[in-house]
C-alpha cells in the first residue's frame, strides 16, 4: 500500500489480517484509509460498525458510532445499514430528544429504501414496533383514568401507527397482504376506502414487478442485464424515487461497471437535478472508478452546473490528475474539460483579470504536463496534433485580440512534426486570414508550399487564390514561380518513387517466374523417376477403377480433369493445389508425423459415401487431428460419444489411404451437434482439436467461426514473453494475487505448443487495471514478460481520410486506438502479430486464424498490380 494506494485488494486483506489479529487501534486506521479513496461494500461497512458498536460505552463514543453510520449511508444504498442504524438509535431514546432522533432516522431510511420490494418490508415494520413501544409507556395504569393530556398522547401515538400503515399499504413489496391483514386485525375502525383503493393499486403494481424480482433472484452476478430490463421498466413508469432506488441497487452490485455510473449520473443531471443528489453520485462514480476520465469530466461539468466554489473544482481536477489513467488521451480530454471551464470564467470584456491569468497559466501547465508526465509515462504523446495549444492560440487570437501570441503558439505547433500537413497550415491561415493581415497569411502560406508533403498541389492552390484577389503583379509571379518549382520537385520525387516501385515489382515478378518453372522442372524430373514404361499400362489401368475422396465430396477419377497450375480454368483443382486448399475454414497441414509409408494402400477399402449437405445441422467438422492416428474413427466415436447418438465419422483420407488429419462426425440430433462444439480445443495425442460447425464454404463465403472477442476488453489482460514451460497453474499463481482470475488461456500452434503468449480474465476491470501496474515488466522463471489490456487489432482498418483531405478545418490527428506503449496504455499486442501480408495461419487473440474453430475476418487477398498500375497509384498520390 506504500507503494499503490489505490489498490483495492490490497487493503482488503490488511483489514482481514488485523481483524483476525485483534489489533483494534491499527484496524480503525486501516478501515479508514480505504474509505478515503473507496466506497466500501455493506459487508465491510457491517463488519466496521458492529466492532465500534462493541467499544461505544460513552456518550461522546456514541456520537462517533453515529457519525460513522452517517458515512456508511451515503456510499450506497443498503437496507441492511438503515435497519441497523435505526436499531442502535433505539438504544439511545433515554437521551434528550432520543426518540425523535429516532424517528428521523426511520423516516430518513424509510426515503432511501422504503420503496425497496424485497427488503423495505422489515423497515416499515421495525418503525411500526417502535411506534407500538411508545404507545405501551404511554398506557395509563389498569384501573386508572387517563387525563386529557394522556388521551391526547394516546391519540396522537395512535395515529403515528395508523398513518403508517396506511403508507406501508400504499407501496408496492412482498408480502404486502400480510401486512394488510395485520392491519385489519390491530385496527378497531374499518379500513378507509382511499387506503384500500391505494392497496389495490400497490398489488397492481406489484404484479408488474414481480417478474423483474425473479429474474434478479434467479440470476447470477453481475445480472447486468437482468438489472437494465428492470431499470427500462421503471423509466417507462416515470416514478423519480423508483428510478433512483433501481438505480442504486443495480450499483451496489456493480460498483465497479463506468458505463452504469454515466447513465445513472446522466439521469440524475437530466431529470432530478438535485444539487445534494447528483454532487454525492458523481462523487462515489469517480471514487469507484478513478481510471474512467468519463465521469471525472461528468463531474467537473456537475459541479459547474451547480455553482460550486472555484477552489473545490481545481481540488477535484488535481484528483483526477492522480487517478491513474491507462492511456495518454485521458489526460487531453482531463485537461480539455478543465481549460474549458477556465475559459467560462473569463470575463473577456476586461484587458486583464484574475481569471484570464489564471487560464492561461493553465494552458501553460497543460502543455508542460503533456510534454513532461505523460509522454515520460507512456512514451508517446497524447496530443500529437497540439489541438490545446490550438484551442490556446484561438482564445488569444479571437477573445484577446492578442495574433502575437497566437502566432508563437503555431510557430511552436509546426516545429512538433505538423508541418508536413496541408491542413495544419491551413488551420493558421484560417485564423490569420479571421483576425491576421494578409502580409502574414502571404508568409504562411510561403511556408506551407516549401513544407508541405501530403497535399502540396492544394495549398499551392490556396496561395495563388490569395494573390489573384489581393496581391500585386509582382507578388503573383512570385507565387507562380515558387508553386511551380515545388510541384516539380514534388513530380519529379514521385515519378522515382514510381520507377522503384516498378523495378521491384517487375523483380518480384521474374522471381515468381523463376520459381514456378523451377517447381515444374523439379514435379517432371519426379514423375519421369517414378514412371517406368513396363509399369505404365499397369498404372492406366489402376486409375480407372481408383475414387478420389476430398472434403467429405468423392469423385471418379474420370469425372476429375487433367491437372493443371491453378488460375488456369475452372473446375476441381489438381491434387497438388487440393493438397493445400481442402479443410472446411481454410488450409489443411502437411503431414508433421512419421513420413507415409510408401506401399500403395489400397484405396477400394475407402467407402465411398457422397456428402449430404441436407445433414450439415447434425454435423461438425474435426479437424488438426494428427496424421499418423490410428483408427480414427473409433478414436472420435468413443471422444463424442458423450455427446449424444453418433450416426456415422467420415474420416478423410488421400487417394493413398493415408489420414488426411480431419472428418465429419454426424449425430442423431441438432443438440448432440451443438454440444459437441464445446468440445474444442481438446487436446487429442498431443494436438488441439478444432471443431467447427459443418458449413460449405462454397454456399456460405462469409461464414466465420471465432471463439473469442476482438475488440477492446478492460477486464482481460494480454501478456506476452512468458516462457514456453509455464504452465497454466504457474501462470495463475502469480495472476491471483491482484485479483479474482476467472480463466486462463495458454495461446498455443496448431501442435499444441506454447507460443510464451496467454488471456488472463478478470472479475472487473478494477482488478486488471491493477494487474497491469504490478506485473508488467515482471520476471517470470528468467523471461521479462509484458502486460496490457486486451485489445487486439482490427483485422483490417478502414481507410484513413489523408489530413487535409476531408476538412481543410480539421487538424490532423494521429489516430490512437485505446493502446500505445506505455505501462499502463492498452496497445500491447506484439507487432509480429499485427502483420498481415503473410497469409498462413497466424495466431490472434489465442485462435489460429485459418483453422475451422478459430476462423476469423481475415483481410482480402490483395489485388495483383501490374507496373503500370504501380505506378498510376504512386502518381495518383
């Protein structure tokens, strides 16, 4: 904890130790470290005030153990916590004001949780039991004759508990009727009409209810969804205090969900707009998750809103800038947020103020701490295109009138790598042109033709439009001959580029040339070798009676053509291409067993059974089975016989009876299907078997099959350089000790051999988070392993607009997907993965790409390019 503050299980287990240990003193301390940074969970808070409740003898005691109920009602919503408060105030009714003490807390519980359908029964009823005490003391003594003081208290009390039942009838909670019941019995009046109109309303309501609260209850955690449904009932409904209450048990469950916090907090801002309400929401979100910039901006905006001192929001900006954000735009967006709250201070009417030095010391500080904290801390910059030094440079050259400065902001722009952009430059002309002269648009737009690389042609464009409107003779040749010598560079540098291009092309080609031809020669000095003249007729007349069998299809070795190189003509392919493209998701393996034997086995044991596409919904394709495997077919059928009836496995094999390493496995029934997919990944002789739903590729070309997700995932980590003898149980050992691990994945190859790459899963992205502090950069048996947040690449991204090309008033932005470099960024994912130009079988997100139960969207085969077309796209360019 002297090291990580902020870690969670950390100081869970220090409070479970010294509670075991007895050491009073120091557990107080530790309990109340962790609630300064945390929310605590009605356990925690349980356990907390039940040991001070032991120590509170004194009256000044009491008063602590009442100030700690206090703070333990504001974190969340808990019955439990309310009910207990309320029975400890029970105890203090012998102090002065002690019984409407009492009563406020109830009443005060009876706001939070009293619309709670499953436990706000037992608060109304504990108010009830202490209302029915009180009337018991205010008993006169048998025999005895009340006075009219004590029949008015007796009245009074009287109808404290009839109000109550009333109120309790009148809100929709389980065992409603009981208490309806109850209420016949103990009244000596009938049961006024309005109250049984609103009971029968409740048991309306109820009804409605009911459904959502079985789900609930018959759910297991996190029941987010289960928690949303309801949360959509209630808004339809429109009831603020119900919203609210589903709201807060939804989080008391899930306090570690930011995007539960944002609706909630979104609804409070909305709707309710309650200062005291939302201020305390925002408050436990950002305390919850402090690595969520989201609701640290929602805060800010919050406290705005509501007219909060100035000095509490820059406390709670430095906060923020502590939480530990896992990637550097957090902290653009932190700042952004802050300086525009600066900036509405500001009274620009005024030459200078208080206000306005203290946002432009801000933008200051920003760039600084840009510059110095997070590019240190994740070796890359948050803001590569400058946009709050741009947003400075607009304040000053539009609200301060101040183009000096404006002008030493962009100069200060352009010398951080923004001036190869045509769009940069024209940003400044822009406002050089709003609030500049033209001698100064002039000269940036000199510079913008000398620097430009991407788009020079445009900005050449833009400054001989200035000149045709504004400029002198003189300054319009000046022009023309300064953007016609640059295009011509720029002309003569892309028709080299051009040529190269061409020249590799055109080796890469005669390679290829080179390379097939040596295949052929090589494939004809084989088959003359094998053909002997006495054989040949032999070999003629074998042929004619041999089937060939691929992919579950079988066919007459008539029926077949005669082979050919593959790009020649329609039809089946040649046995050699077959070789490479058969398997039901992609390409199947050669042999990496003992070599075939070379006899000729014979091929008319092969049954020959025609594949019925009619059967695909009760069939699975089994594939990365190993070649040398021995009776495959009674291997499998004992392996899925768990599984459901097995009609019949079709296991493939190549005209010379050898195991090809995949079949077809038919059930009885679609679930038998269905069940045997979870058997993937099964490791068979040392091999991950794959298995696939049966699709024909041909019929179904968009068909994809892949387990596990490829996009961003807080609560899984990706960890890399891990050695290739650690085991699963190894790998989990080290992981536990930052958090509950709910699974483990090992990413192996096709033979089933460690790649030093796994998936670690965790319960929360808390957890993870921490994860990713501790262990990266860990040793593990002398291998420095890397650790980061689960975000594998896109497998193929979407064109990028080039800057300046889209909006001329949009500055570029390096685009960053939630990943990057640093310790605590989420771009991990090793480059050799990220490669795509190799189109064999490559390990992503713990699959392998080209195999049946790990097939995912991989990027189209790229369009084979002539010289010329080499060279028209350069130029294009």
């Amino acid at each position: 904890l002297s090291i990580n503050a902020f870690d969670y299980n950390c100081h869970l287990d220090l409070i479970k130790l010294l509670r075991q240990e007895g050491e009073l003193v120091k557990l107080r301390r530790a309990r109340q470290k962790m609630s300064e940074l945390f929310p605590l969970t009605e356990e925690i808070w349980l356990d907390w005030l039940k040991d001070e409740i032991k120590m509170a003898s004194e009256i000044s005691e009491r008063e602590k153990v009442y100030e700690l109920f206090e703070r333990a009602v504001k974190d969340y919503i808990c019955p439990e916590i309310w009910l207990e408060y309320a029975q400890y105030s029970i105890g203090g009714i012998g102090q002065e004001g002690g019984i409407e003490r009492v009563r406020s807390i109830f009443e005060r519980a009876l706001t939070a949780v009293g619309l709670h359908v499953t436990k706000g029964t037992a608060l109304w009823e504990a108010y009830r039991e202490f209302e029915n005490a009180i009337l018991e003391t205010a008993q006169p003594a048998p025999g005895s004759i009340p006075s009219p003081e004590q029949q008015q208290v007796l009245c009074s009390q009287l109808e404290k508990i009839h109000t109550l039942f009333r109120r309790q009838l009148g809100i929709p909670l389980l065992d409603m009727e009981a208490s309806y019941a109850e209420y016949e019995e103990w009244s000596e009046e009938p049961i006024p009409e309005t109250t049984i109109k609103n009971y029968k309303k409740a048991l309306q309501q109820l009804e409605k209810c009911k459904p959502y609260e079985e789900a609930l209850l018959g759910a297991e955690t996190p029941k987010l969804a289960e928690y949303q449904a309801y949360i959509d009932f209630e808004m339809k409904a429109g009831d603020p205090a119900r919203i609210q209450l589903i709201y807060e048990r939804a989080l008391a469950e899930n306090c570690l969900v930011p995007d539960l916090w944002a609706r909630y907090n979104q609804y409070l801002d909305r709707q309710l707009k309650v200062k005291e309400l939302v201020l305390s929401a925002h408050d436990r979100a950002v305390r919850n998750c402090p690595w969520t910039v989201g609701l640290w901006i929602r805060y800010l905006l919050a406290m705005e809103r509501h007219r909060v001192e100035h000095s509490i929001i820059s406390e709670m900006f430095e906060k923020a800038l502590n939480a530990g954000f896992i990637q550097a735009t957090d902290y653009v967006e932190i700042w952004q947020a802050y300086l525009d709250y600066l900036r509405r201070r500001v009274d620009f009417t005024q030459d200078s103020s208080k206000e306005l030095e203290e946002l432009r010391s801000a933008f200051a500080r920003a760039v600084e701490y840009l510059k110095q904290e997070v590019e240190e801390r994740f070796s890359e910059s948050g803001d590569p295109s400058c946009t709050i030094m741009q947003n400075w440079a607009r304040v000053e050259a539009r609200l301060c009138n101040n183009m000096q400065k404006a002008r030493e902001l962009w100069d200060n722009i352009m010398t951080k790598g923004n001036a190869k952009y045509a769009n940069m430059w024209l940003e400044y002309y822009n406002l050089e042109r709003a609030h500049g002269d033209t001698q100064h648009c002039r000269k940036a737009l000199h510079r913008a033709v000398q620097c430009t690389s991407d788009y020079p042609e445009h900005v050449c464009e833009v400054l001989l439009t200035l000149e045709r409107i504004e400029g002198t003779l003189e300054d319009w040749d000046a022009a023309v001959q300064k953007t016609e010598n640059r295009l011509a560079r720029v002309n003569e540098q892309r028709a080299k580029a051009a040529e190269k291009e061409a020249a590799l092309a055109k080796q890469e080609e005669e390679r290829a040339e080179q390379r097939k031809q040596a295949r052929a020669e090589k494939k004809a000095s084989k088959k003359a070798k094998k053909t002997k003249i006495g054989d040949k007729r032999k070999a003629d007349e074998d042929d004619e009676g041999e089937w060939g069998q691929e992919e579950g299809f079988q066919f007459h070795r008539s029926e077949l053509p005669s082979k050919r190189h593959r790009g020649e003509g329609d039809g089946v392919l040649p046995e050699e291409d077959m070789e490479v493209e058969t398997g039901l998701f992609g390409r199947s393996e050669k042999p990496d067993g003992p070599a075939a034997p070379k006899e000729k086995a014979s091929t008319s044991r092969i049954p020959k059974v025609f594949h019925d596409s009619s059967k695909d919904k009760v069939t699975v394709f089994v594939s990365n089975l190993s070649y040398t495997m021995a009776e495959p077919e009674a291997k499998l059928r004992e392996l899925f016989g768990s599984c459901g009836e097995v009609v019949e496995i079709r296991a493939v094999f190549n005209n010379k009876g050898t195991f090809r390493g995949y079949c077809y496995v038919q059930f009885r029934e679609e679930e038998a299907a269905r069940q045997a997919l979870a058997l993937d990944r099964t490791a068979v002789e040392g091999r991950p078997m794959f298995v696939s739903p049966c699709v024909d590729k041909n019929k179904n070309p968009d068909f994809k099959v892949f387990r596990y997700s490829t996009t961003l995932e807080k609560h899984k980590l990706f960890i890399s350089g891990l050695p290739f003898s650690c085991t699963k149980e190894e790998l989990e050992e080290v992981c536990k000790a930052h958090g509950n691990v709910k699974d483990i994945r090992l990413v192996t190859n096709r033979a089933g051999k460690p790649k030093g790459l796994a998936y670690v899963e965790y319960e929360n992205e808390a957890q993870a988070s921490q994860a990713v502090l501790k262990m990266d950069g860990l040793t593990v048996k002398d291998h420095v392993i890397k650790v980061m947040i689960s975000n594998p690449p896109l497998r193929k991204l979407p064109d990028r607009p080039e800057p300046g090309r889209a909006s001329l008033a949009l500055a570029p932005r390096q685009i960053y997907g939630a990943r990057g470099k640093g310790r605590t960024q989420l771009s991990m994912m090793p480059r050799a993965l990220q490669r795509q130009s190799n189109p064999v079988a490559k390990a992503e997100n713990g699959m392998v790409q080209n195999s049946p139960a790990a097939s995912s969207d991989p990027p189209a085969e790229p369009k084979k390019m002539s010289n010329a077309d080499f060279a028209k796209m350069l130029l294009k360019k």
